[in-house]
C-alpha cells in the first residue's frame, strides 16, 4: 500500500525535535518513501490520509516487556512457577497461552508500542510471535526477543518466565538454547526483586555468582548476542557490569565505581520505574504490599530514579521501559513511564520522547531501521491529537497506529478502570 499523511505536525523523534508544520510524509510498502511540503503534488496510486491537525510522532519502543501478564492487580502473591508447570502440561492450555501472548503484543501495538524488547517470556513463545508478525500473519509490534530467562534456584522469576540454571554448565547450554531458538538477545537474572525479598532492605539480593554471569555473557557474545540482566542492588550492578552485560535493567543507588564500569563496558541502563511505583507509594490497602515490600519497593522505586539521574548526568546512555506484566502495568499503558521519566529524573517532555523513540531503537540496536520519521525508515508512526511536548499524557489516546506502513485506524484498547483510577493519581511529581 502507498499513503501519503498530510495536515498534520510532525515531530521526528531525535533529540532536539521540534513541531514541524506543513509537512507530508509518502509511506510506500513498509517504508517511509519521503518527507516533502505539504504542496508537494500527489502521485496517482497514493492513499490520503488527513492528520487533521494532530501530530505524527514515531511509534513507541518499550524496551522492557514481558508478554505472559496482562497487569492486573492481584490480592495476593501467585505460584508463577506452578502456573506456568500447569500451562504447559497439555496442549489445550498450551495453546491458549500462545493465543494470550499474541493478544497482548496486539495490545501494545494499539496503544501505539511499535516496537517491544522482550525480557523474559514463555518457552518460545516470543521468538514465534515475532516471526508471524513480521511475516504479516499477526497484527503486533515489531519484538525483539529474548524467550526465557537464565536464572538460578530460588533467584528471580525462577521456573516462570526464567529456567533456573543449577551449574555454569547449564547455564552455557541455555544459552546455546536460546541461539537455537533465534532470539535476538540474552536475558539473564542476576538479583532478586521486590516480591523475592523476605526482610526489608534487601530487594536486590545477589542471586546469581559472578562465575555464571561471566560464563553467560561470554557464551552470549561468542554466538553474537548481547546480555540484559535484571539487577536491583547497587552490588548486583557492579557485579553485572563487571563480569561482561551490556544492558542493567532496572537499576539501583549509584557509587562512582558503578559509573566508572558502565562507562568503561560502554553500558546502557533500562530505566523501569513503572513497576517500582504501586509498590513503593499506593496504600498497603490498595497495593495488596505487606510492610516488607512496600519497605523494599520504595528502595528499589529510590534506586532507579538516582540510578538514572546518575545516568543522565553522566552521559551513560538510557533507555525506557515498564515491565509490563508486573501488577498494575498495563500492556497499553507505556506512557505513563514517559511521565514518571520526566516528572522524577528532571528531564524535559522532549527528552522523554526522544529516549522512548529514536534513542531506544539506537540502543536496541535498530535504530538505522525504526525509532524516527526519516526517509528510508520503516513506516512506524502514530498519530495523537494534541502535543505531547506540551503534555506527555497525551500519549494515552493515540488516534493511528501505523507499524511497517500497516495502517491500523481508531485503534482501541479496554482499559481497566481501576488502574486508570489509582495510576491517575501519581501523574503529578
Ligand atoms: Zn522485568
């Protein structure tokens, strides 16, 4: 299909965007053909779509996902593992799991998520999905996926969306797994989190030894992978970025020794307050927390806001996502991590736009193909009414989606009220 979208203002998701008014932009199949005047004459064979005045943008890219939860709040802690052991023990639930996660990359995508990094899935689902989506047979984001996680007995997401390695042996064979499957990177589960943690102050316990996370991350880059890891303890940190990740997701209170090795690993941070926030700062009535977790989540909410406050300060390069999945976190509500990004590390609403757009492509690696509206980039863009530079909230009703020049119009999500209702309330600094 060729569109060309006109009428509208076009902010082009690089660092220093500006409203550009008076712009057209020509899709031809999957690409971004050109960005001309809005004069600029149209060619026969050429969809017209009329942006009516509101404003075009590069989808989004939520570089933490995970595409097994949907968000809901929970009255009490699951049996994750247990879940997933009876999922998966007949083909009937298997297969409804599949249907699941398939519906829920579609949701990110109708809220206008173009693009996900996901960081811990279901067996192989994730690499499968990403498949049927870029062969045109699902409508979803673009996903780059990591399938399960290594982990350890006992330590994060163990035997849910992480298998839990018992010897540097097994863990160097998950990764040749994981190549076998075709993922796109390396997740691995080096500390605990907040619900992993019995006793305050110890959130992000160090779970995994620095023996497997090198033996991973070695293995990881001989086959021509890089390595997420989940850490939330300054210690857990410097240990990841000793022994050889590249992405820290999450984060946590910052010493300058910590500085010193993202620099010198060339490093980026994946902040995720999102999920750190229900925990940290609901009522325990609300949350559902015992006074240890919302102990714990206001350490780990604490150590990622300095962590990337540090960041920033320092040049170390930051990326964004929610870890949709955790309760409360929403497959359509990425935007609000905008929000909290600004409104808790100091950044402008600029800033905010362009790390969820062209600077998350750059660090996932895509960002020749995806993250801005330049010609010769793939057609993934949306469009909203007002100016999210103004007001990042504006983010919450995207009018168009388009992914890879698929035009999906008046997209819809169902929103649960209650998380509208309770979020709502922390959209203010
Ligand atoms: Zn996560």
């Amino acid at each position: 299909m060729k569109y060309v979208i006109r009428n509208g203002i076009l902010l082009d998701g690089t660092r220093d965007m500006q409203p550009q008014h008076g712009r057209s932009v020509f899709i031809n199949g999957e690409k971004i053909e050109r960005i001309t005047d809005q004069t600029a004459e149209v060619p026969k064979g050429y969809k017209v779509i009329d942006a009516q005045g509101m404003y075009i943008l590069p989808g989004l890219i939520n570089m933490h996902v995970h595409l097994a939860g949907n968000g809901k709040p929970q009255k009490k802690q699951r049996d994750n593992a247990k879940l997933v052991r009876l999922l998966f023990s007949n083909p009937v639930s298997a297969k409804a799991a599949e249907v699941m996660v398939a519906g829920y990359a579609k949701i990110e995508l109708m809220s206008g998520v173009t693009t996900i990094r996901t960081v811990g899935g279901l067996k192989d689902l994730d690499t499968r999905l990403r498949d049927e989506i870029a062969a045109g047979k699902k409508a979803g984001p673009r996903i780059l996926a990591a399938n399960e996680g290594i982990s350890v007995p006992g330590g994060h997401m163990a035997g849910s969306v992480a298998i839990a390695a018992t010897s540097i042996e097994e863990a160097v064979d998950l990764v040749r797994k994981a190549d076998r499957q075709h993922v796109d990177l390396i997740k691995l589960m080096i500390t605990g989190g907040v619900l992993d943690a019995k006793e305050k102050g110890v959130p992000g316990e160090m779970k995994m030894p620095p023996e497997m996370i090198r033996a991973i991350c070695d293995e990881a880059h001989r086959l021509g992978y890089r390595t997420a890891a989940h850490t939330e303890s300054t210690e857990g940190v410097i240990q990841a970025l000793r022994n050889g990740v590249d992405s820290i997701e999450h984060g946590a209170a910052p010493t300058e020794e910590m500085i010193r090795l993202f620099k010198e690993r060339k490093a980026f941070l994946t902040t995720t307050l999102s999920p750190a926030l229900p925990y940290a700062m609901f009522p325990r009535e609300v949350s559902n927390a015992s006074e240890v977790e919302q102990f714990n989540g206001q350490v780990v909410f604490d150590g990622i806001r300095d962590c990337a406050k540090a960041a920033i300060e320092n040049d170390i390069p930051v990326a964004l996502g929610n870890d949709v999945g955790c309760p409360w976190i929403t497959q359509y509500d990425f935007w609000r991590e905008l929000v909290y990004f600004k409104n808790y590390t100091g950044v402008s609403n600029a800033y905010a736009l362009y790390t969820a757009t062209l600077n998350n492509a750059v660090l996932a690696g895509i960002g020749d193909i995806t993250g801005s509206l330049e010609e010769g980039k793939c057609a993934d863009l949306i469009l909203v009414e007002e100016n999210p530079l103004e007001d990042l909230q504006d983010l919450r009703n995207v009018r168009l989606v388009m992914a890879r020049g698929r035009l999906y119009d008046k997209p819809t999500v169902r929103r649960k009220k209650i998380v509208d209702e309770e979020l709502d309330k922390y959209l203010q600094a």
